[in-house]
C-alpha cells in the first residue's frame, strides 16, 4: 500500500481511509504498509508509527496487516515491531540492512538476534536491487527452521531464483512466497507461488485479485487474458518518470486521478508535473475501462480474510 | 571517527573519550563522526544523538566537528542536524539518501529543500558504492552556487571523477575537496586536494597527519613513504574478513588491540572472533613499530585548528 | 548444442554424429550450433567452419540448423553466415558484439548494415550478461519492420523483458521469440512463448521437447511436473563448479558420463576432475531414472520437423 | 594507437603512415598496437595482420611494437602472436577472453598454457569493464614467475588497485607496470608507476610525453600543469558521444580535423555526424594552442628508444 501524504511528514488522512476501503473493497486478501511502494524508508519514525496505527485501526480486522520494519538500526527495526504489535498489526515483513551489505553469515547472525526481538511473526523481503544483497538459498534453508519466520516475498524479479525458493520451501507447507514485480504474478501463482505483492494493486484491486485466483485455479486462459492488463498498466504507467521512482510516481499520480488520495511524495520525489499527470489521467481512463471489460463490479464486494497471517490462503494476494 | 561501543544500542563512554584524545592528540584538524566507518545507519537516533552531545563535550573546540545526516528520511536528517548545532558541532556531511536511489533532478531538488533547513554549513559526501548514485557533474556545478554548502568528500575511489571535481571547484576556492579512502590521500593531495576522511586514522592518526602534510607541502619522497605505510595498513588490516564489513572489523579490532575503545559493532555485523583477532593484534603491533620509525613521536602534539570549517584549512586531514 | 571437441582446436567427430543422433532422435525440432553453450566465441574460425559442414552433413535435413555468428569484427560474422549458407544451414542467430558496448543508436545502425550482407534469416540473440546490453524494446519493435529478421532468443532471465517482447512482437506472428534459461521454459511458454534453446536438452532432449508440448498445450500440471525436473537438472549439475562456466562443464561432463561424446573444453575452460566427475556421473544416472519415469521411452522417435526456419513451428524447442 | 580505416575492412595505408611519422616524432617510447582504441577485437584477422606488418614496417625498429592478441579463442591469440613475430613485433598484450568470463584458477590456468605457445614477451591487461574479470592479485603474483611475462598494463581505473600492484612486483625490477586511462597517468607515475598507454597520446603526443617525464623526475608543479592540460582534452573530446564508444570517436575525429588519418570507425561505431565534428574541430585547435604554449615545438623530434620491451626504460609512455 502507498503511504497518501498531504504535505513534508503529514499523513493525508482521509485519502488513507479511502485507500483501505478501495483495496479491502476490492478484495486483497492482506495489505503490507511500510514496503517500498510504501515509501517505509522515506518516512519519519512518527510518521511511521501513525500510519501504522491509523490503518489497523482503519482495516477493522477484515484482512491481516503487514507492516515493513526493514531498517539500517537493529533497535528501530525492534522499536517500530512493538509499535505494530501494540497498534494491532499481524506480522512484520524485512529486508536485509540496506546501507552497508553484509555478508550471508552476517545476515544469519543478524536473523538469529533480530528475531527473538520481534513480537510477530516476520516474513523476509528479498529486494537486491535496492539492499545489494539476496537472502541466498543457504539462508533461506536455515530460516525454514525457525517457526517465527513465515514467509518470503521475493522483489528480485528473478525467476530463476524463485523457483528455487519454491523448491526450498516444500518442507514448510505453512510458508507463503509471493512475489514482487507484479508482471510475474501471473507465473509465479501457476508455478506455485502463493501470491503477489503487487504497487498496481492499489489503483485496481480486482485486477489483480482475480488474476491471482485465476492462475491459483489453474484457469491458464482467463490468467492470460488478466495478465495482458497487468502489463498494460505496467507499460503505460510505470514508464513515464525516467528514474527509478517511476514506479511509485506512476502509482501515486494514478491514484489522484482516480479521486482516492493526494499524490504529494517523500522527499527526495516529488508528483509529477502537469504534463506528466496529463498522461496518467488519461492511461488511467483507459485502463479503467479495459479492466472493467473483463472485471465485473459485481465481484467487487470485499473478501475477507482470516485474520491468521501464517495460513497461506490469508496471505494470499496481499497489495 | 568509529563509534565506540559496549553492547546493542550502548555507547562505550570511556572508549570514545579515550579515541577523542587519541585523535586530537595525534593531530588530527577535524572530526568526522556518523559516518561510513561511524556505523552511523546502523546506529538508534538515540544513541547518534547522545554520540554527537558526547563527543563535542570532549572536543572542547579543539577541532571542529563534522556530524553524518545521510538518511532515508528528510525529516530526520533535519533533526540530527538540528541537534548537532545545539550540541556545539561545527558543520553537517550528507550522502544521498540510500534505499531507492533518486536520479540527478530529484537529488538537486532534494538539496535545495534540504539545505535551507540546515542549521549549519554542509559537505556533500560521495558514496556510491552504498548509495547506487552519485553526486554528478553538473549538480556539484549547481551547488558551488549555493554559499551554505561547503565542500565534497569522494569516497567513490573513482580518481578520474575526482579531478573532475577539482576541475569544477575552481571556482569556489572557499570550498573543501576531501577523499575517502585512504590508499588514494597521498595522490589525491598531491593533485590539489584539501585532505582526507580516513578510516585508518583512528588507529594512527599521526601516520596520515603527515602524509597529508608531506603532500601539501610537495615533498614527494617523504609522501610516497608514508603512503606506502598506509598501503600496508589497507593491505594487512582491511582484507582480514570477507565481506564489506571487513574495513570496519579490522579497524574497530585494530583499536581494542591498542586498547582505545572496545569493539563492538552495530548490529547486522559482529566483532571478529579470536583467531582474527590474533592477526589484527598482531598486525597492529607491526604497524606500530612501522609507523614509530617513520614519524617521531615528538610530533605527536595536538595540532589546534581553528574552529571554522569553511575554511579549507580547518578541514583538512579529517578522519 | 554443445561442441563435442577431442582436443585443443579439434573436433570429436564422432562424439558430433552420436550427438546429433541423440538430439534429433530426442525430439528436438531444430538445432542451434555455436551459441554460449556451444562455446561458440572460444573455437578458432577454422573449427567453427568446420563444425558448421559437419553438423549439417549430419542432420541432412531432418531439422533446420541455426548458426551463431555472433562476432566482435563485422566482416567476420559475414564470412561465416556465408559458410552456413554454403553447408545448408537455415538460419543465423546474433548477439551484439561484445567487446566495447554499442549503445542503442549504435546496435540499431550495425543491423541495419550487418542485415543485408547475410544470405539466410536472422534470429536476435539477447545475453547481457555476456554482451553488457540488451536488445533494448525500441530496437527490437524497428526491427519488426525488416522480414530478414525472423525471431529472438531472450537469455536475460528477465522474464519482464520477455513479458514486453512478447507484447510488442504481437503485429509479426511469424515472429518466434524463444527463451534462453531453460529454468524459464515452462513459464515462458505457458504466457505465449514459442519455445527455448536449452543447454540441457543436450543430455535429455525428451524431457525439454515434452515439456515445451505441454506448455504449449495448456497441460499445466504435465508442465509443471516436467518442470520439476528440469529444476532438478539445473540444481544437480549446473552449480558443481564456482566460475559462470559451471553450467558448460556440467553438461559436457553429463555428456560424457552418458558416453555420447568427450567433455573436452576450449580454452580458458577444463573439463572437470575427478571429484566432481563422480558427482555428474551420479546426478546423471539419478536424473535418467527420474525423467524415464515421467517420459516413456515410447516416445522417443524422432519428431522431423520442416525445413523453414522462419515458421514458429519449426523453431520451438531448439536446444 | 589508433587502427586508421578509409572502409569497412580496409585499411588507411597514408593515414596509417602518417600517424606513426607524428607519434615516433612526438616521441612517445613504445607503440601498442590492436588495443582497445586500436578497435582490435572490431578488425577482421585479415585487416589485424595487415595492420600489424604495415606498422612494423612503417617504425622501422625506432620504437617497440606491442601487438594486441586479446581473443576468445586461443588458437587466434597464438596466430597472430606468430604473425606479430614475423613482422618484426617485440611484444604481445593479452587481456582475458572477454566472452564468458574465466575465474581466476581458470585464467591462471588459461595463462599457463597459453604462454609457452607464444613467441614474443608478453604484457598483461587488466580491463574489468570490458572483460568483465580482473587479473586479481594472486594470479598476478603467481605470473611475477614467469620471465616471459614481463608487465601489466592497467585500465581499471582503480587506483587502489593500482597501489596494490606496485607493491607485489617489486620483487620483478623488470615488471613494467602502466597505467591505463590517461587522467591517472600524472598521479600513477608519481607513486611509481612506469607510465602510461593513453589515448589521447594519438593526438598530442607531446602532451603526454612530457608529462610522464616531468612526473618520473618529480617535478610536482610541472606534472600537474601538464595534467590539466590532459583533464582538458578529456574532458572537452571525450565526452562528446553518449555511449562507451565516445572516447574513441573523440580522438579518431580529432585526428581527422588534424589531417592525419580518417575516422572511419569499424562496425557497430560510426564517425561523428557533422554537428559533433564541428565541436572537435574547435575543441582541437583549442588544446593544440594550450598545448603549444606549455610543449615547446623544439623539443618535438624524435625520442628513439631501445628495441627491447623488457626493459621497463623502453616502454614508458607507450601510448
């Protein structure tokens, strides 16, 4: 979930309202705050916490709540997980240490120490391009062994290395491994995989809830058929900006268009620009329509999910 | 500086008045501390503010005071920096934020939101190894024009990008061009560069006091001497572990082998066990007798700068 | 295919027919000689001539023959796209040169002077972890424009980028884009791929022919149970030695262990020693019983398809 | 030196002639021939051995000539060693086979068989950009064995390496050890380093003689006055194009608007378009007029050096 801003360090609190109804309303199964799309490291630790407390409290126990805890200091990572617990959240989600990169064994030392810390149950984050640094299969192995840690979500856009999680995780039934890049949520649910936590979830929830039930189905036409919109979004809406924050400016200008929240950004990013914004809205448009081709409204009731976050089906399609 | 420590989230208080005085008294002209070599990410605020109060108590003005505010989060970097103003520090180093890396537009834009709610004058500091960017020509360009922004460190071992920006900085004869690592001091200012943050100055302050001052003052032979005596520092202290963390081991070891500080580490990484340690100890003693023969411990006065660190010669040989 | 070599600069002959036999009699329905895994750049342009005549002296038709040219010196690629011509090969493939990185203008201009100088269709060959750059989406949509170019072979393992070929080759149907890691073959096809050049397919033809049918037929639980064995060829094999060349030593070491040819590497590679050979040799005979539980024998007639390389059939499963 | 061309495959006979008339007249030391801004690996074999004779024949024995052998495959590598010692040649430069890259027990490996097979000394090459590997300081260590390897050149750009290289051959005083990009030439002298093979020196040899002498003898103000001049043809002519090829069309087209040669490049490079010549042409006479007023023309004759290569006097300031 995107973090609706108003201004430098202020929550946009009724865009945040809106945004939980929009993507419960919609259907997800879980919502992670704090991730990447999220802004997490962007933030202020106030705001961190506010957020935190104002969607659990918002999200009313229909679907499990994620908060990201990833953090360069172990005792802000600990600090912001009791913050979590106390606000009502379900589970923790964490990327490795994103300034200087350890090293594997220093990253299982780092697990070992970090864990028995942590009030909730955690799910790792693999996200090399922005930590430099994968949990590796060995780790992943040994991490198999600690009840605590339930699940893996995977923004490598690696394949290769997703079918190896896949394989690794067969001793764990309760483990659920999603996966990132939205482009691959298709593949990766008909490999396997248990879900997607997918940026363009929040402009059009159902998108991409039906395509992950479809491809958990096994229903390999109607997948097909979903995917090509996910890549559409993709294609028309991640690729304006010429940065790497083009993802998150293509989602947050989306989301003002459509009415649900204000698009200010942490800095270092700032919205895009009249022009920019011009061609959003009209992508949007037209992205709404084409989705509504193929997504009936009727199913837009929300689905509620357990409030259990190690059961896979509860994570299943978490935005 | 490092930042001594005693446990998770504790500072090592008579470690950091010991390597204060070690520091200043081995003629050091400046202090860097929460930087790179300071853990400064991997460190609570709490602690990095009571670091910053600590450490200016000790310094008593003798030096000025350079406080690290590179964070992933504006805000924060403002209040560090707020806080160090009123703990008496002297000046601010910023590296650009470093979870998603913003492209050059957005970098400027952030350091011209940034820097006019900055208490105090700021040094730009190239790291892009960690932070996936660098500070780029043309925007180095743009902050030459901006009075509040004093000076660049490169730690980006990319000479050619350094005479680039010796080049650029023509022009802003006020400005102060320093290096980051060590091995590249002696050419570096040999080549017209004001001085250098290094990691092994902690452990032998005078070593690179000297070989700062020996290449200001041109005298070639005696740089390339001492220049080879960092060459053996790097080589036998810094490639003791194996992953990116080994600088820091060796050198927070180095100083528990001299007695200095303890050498506990923030959390991802670990001290080194006994049989590295073994090495560094015995490395360390080497080096010290190394060193001894090359610079005489007459010199080993406290060399007073003055305390205003726009003035290129107040920040020169920073550690 | 691999290159059965005998000894620095010779070619093992007979290993070569016994291959050919073992791949046409696998199934596969063509045959691409002198790519990455054919050790293509290693061998001296005399062997690589010479492999070319014999390889298509030996298919005689039965399926077409794709030839790498992939070269650092234009006229070289020329020279030998005019040697396929001349033996009976169908179809060239090629990667950018790979030495200094063109840009994208750059790429685009070479193909369009390399183009009509090469007397059989074209196949592009994206692999930037050996090239250090992509056939970047713009590129490949003006390459759409020329009837010469016939398809492309994606080894990035992005399967992103491969979701944007596959949209943008939509307007040239009797376009083929094959993937290149074969851990990607199932997924590939099953979102609308055309098939893979996989270096396993050396050893097991069966497994990649029928995995490919069943992807392609929609048999998603066929396909994923294939697919399991191919992650298990990959996790046997191709992660015995440390270096990138541990996935070429593997199969050449399967091969021989299968005594279909010598394991003979061109230069700067060596077959494995003794330990690891034992351990191929187990992995081998292990993989062998499980794929012949799953891929009856029955099925191992040879599939002859048509001589046209530019008919999408004629060029799914490639090894 | 640069590979004069008048068309694809065609060799620019005067213009080659002409260009080793003005760099033996520059008096650079030594000729490198086939290297990275020689285009070798974009050259048919036919147009390499060509050029290799000519030039051979065109130094007449005033200067050693150092051949590029660099080569996927080892055949070629030892083919045209040969062809370099029947043309009169004095020794080979060997960077790894840039395809798929070797480890280092693979290169070392690769290196003890290639070596005996060649008839000249040879010079190692370290370009990780292009190769993707370094020749890393154990397998350089383990060449110092070797008589017949008799140097290294440096084009890593990385001066901590640099350091580290000149520290583990001093046991070998023969070792010539130099240094690649030419904006570390100045510095990589200072600190001992044997000079230089640049670029730029195809242009305004002069320039770079001069400035390798100046550092060699220690003189700091003239070394640096010199290195300015050498920031300011990098920094005015080579960063013109946008893609990696833009140094070399920066000095080709210089050489063009000088009347030396043409600027034919070989395929995927193509000379610049009017626009951009333009700029080289005023940025030429630009630094031909610096130049002059700080390298007086009296000093222009030839500097004729010894023929033998292992001498580390003879190869300085190659270029």
């Amino acid at each position: 979930m995107v973090t609706p801003l108003r201004g430098r360090d202020e929550l946009d609190c009724a865009g945040l309202e809106r945004l939980v109804e929009h993507l419960v309303g919609g259907g997800i199964n879980a919502l992670f705050i704090l991730g990447t799309t999220g802004e997490g490291p962007g933030l202020s630790y106030r705001l961190r916490r506010e957020l935190v407390e104002r969607t659990c409290r918002q999200v009313r126990g229909r679907v499990p709540v994620l908060v990201g805890i990833t953090d360069t200091a172990f005792i802000e990572s600990v600090n912001l997980a009791r913050h979590a617990l106390s606000s009502g959240a379900n589970a923790l989600v964490l990327a490795p240490p994103y300034y200087l990169p350890g090293g594997q064994p220093e990253l299982q030392e780092y697990l070992e120490h970090l864990v028995p810390e942590l009030p909730l149950p955690l799910m790792l984050y693999n996200m090399p391009a922005l930590t430099k640094v994968n949990y590796e299969a060995e780790l992943v192995r040994r991490c198999l062994d600690d009840p605590r840690i339930i699940g893996l979500k995977d923004s490598s856009g690696n394949m290769i290395y997703f079918h190896q999680m896949l394989g690794l995780i067969r001793r764990r039934p309760d483990w659920c491994l999603l996966v990132g890049p939205e482009e691959l949520l298709a593949e990766s649910v008909l490999a396997g995989g248990h879900g997607g936590i997918t940026g363009g979830a929040n402009l059009f929830p159902q998108l991409y809830v039906r395509l992950y039930e479809a491809a958990a189905a096994g229903d390999l036409n109607r997948a097909q058929q979903l995917h090509r919109l996910v890549m559409q979004v993709s294609n028309s809406l991640y690729h304006i900006g010429r940065h790497p924050s083009a993802v998150l400016k293509g989602i947050k200008c989306g989301l003002a268009c459509l009415g649900i929240c204000d698009d200010f950004m942490a800095e270092p990013f700032h919205r895009f620009r009249a022009e920019e914004r011009a061609r959003v809205q009209k992508h949007t448009v037209d992205l709404q329509a084409a989705i509504a081709s193929l997504v009936p409204t009727a199913n837009q009731q929300p689905r509620v999910a357990g409030t259990v976050p190690r059961a896979p089906e509860a994570n299943r399609a978490v935005h």
